[in-house]
C-alpha cells in the first residue's frame, strides 16, 4: 500500500515566515521526483523554486496562484509507493519512488526544521487529497482543468503588478512584457485592463463609511520586501548607536587607472570593483569594521572573511546582494561577480542566500546623482561605505587650482565595535587609494 506523504513549506532562509505561491510547477496525478521543483514562490527576498523530498504521484495541492501561506502549512501530498505509479512511469522514477530516498530529509540549503511557529492560517487545498490505494495509473485531478497555460515563468518582478492583474483578471502568461528582457511592468497589465474595458482596481484606503481626516489617502501594506527593509532599518536604529564621518577625495587618479586598466585586455572593470577591492584591503587594516555585537554574550565578534554586500535599487525594491569572500577576489573577479549578481537582482532571481551573511556593505548612491548620504547600517553588520557621484570640480593639486574628478566618501559606523579614531584611520585609507592607487598597491 502506498504511503501519502504531506510536504509543507519549508523555512526558506532567514528571518522569512511566510510565501506566496507563485506558480504551481506539478498539477494533481502528476509523478514527481525526489527533489524535483513542485511550486514556485516569492518570499520577501527572492524568487525560489520549492523541490519536494518525496517521489511519487501528487494527490493534493494547497493554496492557489496568489495565496500566502505561512511556512510550515502543507504545499502538497505525495502518494510514495511503486504502487501509486503508472505502468508507464521511467524505472528510474520507480525506484526512487520505492528506495529509502522516500524517507522524510532535510531540503539542501533550507535547514532542517520546517515546522517553526508562523502566523495561523486557514488554507483551502486546490484539490481533495485523494485516498492512496494502490492504482495503475495517475490519479485524475477532482476537479476539471482549464487549458494549459505557456509555459515557462512569468517575467513579473514587482508584486503589485501582479496583484494589478490578478484582482483585475488578467492572465499574466498571455502579456508581452515591455521592459527590459520582456519584463512585465505595471504599465503593460493597465493596458490590458483597458483592452479588456475592465476598471483598473482602486487602491485600499480606508474602509470606514465616514473616513476621518486622518484615515483618508492611500494605505500601502507594510509587508513583503518592504515590510522586510522597515523591520531591519528599524532594528538598526534601536540596537545600534551608529555615527557617520566623511571626507571629500580626488578620485581623477584613480579613474585614470581604471581607463588604462581596461584599455589592456578588453574587460571592463566597474568602480564599484575598484572600490570594493580598496574596501578589502582597508578592513584588513581595521578588522574592528568587520564584525558584529553578539548582544546576548555581550561580545564583539571580529569576522575572518569578507562578505561584501552592495545596494542595489531593483523594481521589487532595495536589495542587497552579497559577495562572498571579498578580501579573495581581483577587481576583474568582483566586477564579474558584481554584474552576475545584479542581473539575478533585477531579473528577481537571486536565492535567499544570495542576500544573507554580509559583514560590511559599500553603498554607492552616486548611481542617484547625489554626493552624500548617511545610511542605515545593514544590521547586524557594523559598518557601511558610502560612495557619492564623482563630478569635476575645483580642486587644488599639487598648489594649482585646478578642475578634478572629486566624489564624497561618507563611513556609518556602529560606535559600540570602535571609536572615531579607527573609523577615521579607516576612511582616511580608502580616501588615500582613492586619489592615489599606489598606495593599495604598497598595500598588497
């Protein structure tokens, strides 16, 4: 007799408590796989494809497009067994349908509890679970199936767009996208809603009958990715007592370096690469800027690798992307790993772990058309560089006035990990390579 087998929704990294289903990968009767992907969802961070530990045929769906769950509610239910496949199914499938691959284990990469406490909530399954008596071929869904959609995944990014087109009935699937890479924007599900001679949904404002003056206008929930951002911003600010130091530099030097380094081979090396690999070899000279205040052991912990996180504005919203073991890596490997990590950004493919483990972040909101700022350390890290834009101005060099490429450094720190002195020492090195390049070489 087969053995039905209920899959919940794992704990998809840190800090994430819920999902939302994105696209159901396996629909009921189909045989799945050890590990293969059931269902697509969005978390607050990233895009994920969901694998199922189980190998059998699908008898149940929980939750429909749409619908968020919280993590540990049932996705699905697998009926394991050689019993509950098709005379037809691959061997391969059977065996592993049948060995003690079958046994419940840990998702790689999701940890191994997946029954932490979330939100309650009622969820409907999509279909009946079916009874599990052994039967030769799939079992038949309980409910009629509308027409395949296309397949392959729905190029939408931004969770409101696809809110926008679900309350107003518009099949995401059937829409050319207008943005880069056939990415579906907000513009193009309006304009399919317009096609359809269907009214573009009124945003949520308050539902009283009487609105007082202080409920009126638009109310936009605080959760998702930007719930996420204001929970950390606002655990920054209550944990740590940060302060900003900055100084303006000459960056004229240091442009011309990257021009005739570029000019070599052909492979373009970013700013930010270069200035990341200054950030590199500044920590290894103040290592009290690359740690974290464990507050329970009353500790600070100095961290042995860099784990370099960069802001990067995409259309779900501020994300940050982190490059593991930094202090490693050439310029030409962090502009490479920089342009890969932001193309999985703005095509919102990056993983939960893709965004999680930095330990110092550089901030450049040059990229806005501004010269300072003084961020939010990105808790729980200790430290943030941020890098202006880098514009002509008049500057003296060398006793002469003269026109140079001038851009602000600015340093948030958390003053608990050191004092002014060290973060100035800190920032004073990044601002030296920066007007001279030699001095990181001296450095190596």
């Amino acid at each position: 007799m087969p053995q039905v087998m209920e899959f919940k929704l794992p704990d998809l990294g840190e800090g994430l408590t819920e999902a939302e289903i994105v696209r159901w990968l396996v629909a009921v009767g189909d045989v799945v796989a050890i590990d293969q992907p059931v269902v697509e969802v969005e978390t607050a961070k990233a895009m994920v494809e969901v694998p199922c530990p189980y190998g059998g045929v699908v008898t149940a769906r929980f939750g429909e497009e749409g619908t968020e769950l919280p993590v540990g509610a049932p996705l699905i239910t697998v009926a394991v067994g050689a019993s509950s496949l098709p005379a037809e199914a691959p061997a391969a499938q059977a065996a592993e349908a049948e060995g003690a691959g079958n046994v419940p284990r840990p998702l790689i990469g999701y940890g191994e509890d997946h029954s932490r406490p979330a939100r309650r909530r009622r969820v409907r399954p999509v279909t009946a679970a079916v009874s599990a008596p052994a039967v030769t071929a799939p079992v038949a869904p309980a409910v009629p199936v509308a027409a395949p959609a296309p397949s392959g995944p729905v190029p939408v990014i931004s969770p409101l767009v696809r809110k926008l087109a679900k309350d107003g009935g518009v099949d995401l699937r059937a829409l050319t996208g207008s943005g880069p890479d056939g990415l579906i924007l907000r513009a193009d599900v309006e304009a399919a809603l317009a096609a359809l001679g269907a009214p573009e949904p009124a945003p949520a404002v308050a539902a009283a009958a009487a609105p007082t003056a202080a409920a009126q206008g638009e109310r936009i929930p605080l959760k998702g990715l930007r719930g996420l951002v204001a929970d950390k911003l606002s655990r920054s600010r209550r944990e740590i007592p940060d302060a900003t130091c900055w100084v303006d530099a000459d960056a004229t030097e240091l442009m011309a370096a990257r021009a005739a380094m570029n000019a070599v081979d052909g492979r373009k090396i970013s700013v930010l690469a270069l200035l990341a690999r200054i950030c590199t070899a500044a920590l290894a000279r103040y290592p009290e800027l690359n740690s974290t205040v464990d507050l329970e052991a009353n500790e600070i912990v100095r961290l042995p690798a860099v784990h370099l996180g960069f802001a990067a504005q995409t259309e779900r919203g501020l994300m940050v992307p982190v490059v593991r073991d930094a202090q490693h890596r050439s310029p030409e490997s962090l502009s490479a790993e920089f342009a890969r990590l932001t193309e999985l950004a703005r095509t919102g493919k990056l993983t939960p772990a893709d965004l999680t483990g930095g330990t110092f972040t550089l901030n450049n909101y040059g990229v806005f058309g501004v010269d300072g700022s003084t961020p939010i350390i990105n808790h729980p890290e200790a430290a943030m560089l941020g890098v202006g834009r880098i514009v002509p101005k008049p500057w003296v060099h060398e006793g002469e006035l003269a026109v140079r490429k001038v851009v602000q450094l600015s340093l948030t720190f958390d003053h608990r990990v050191c004092d002014g002195g060290t973060a100035g020492g800190f920032l004073r090195y990044v601002a030296d390579c920066v007007e001279s390049p030699a001095v990181l070489l001296r450095s190596l």
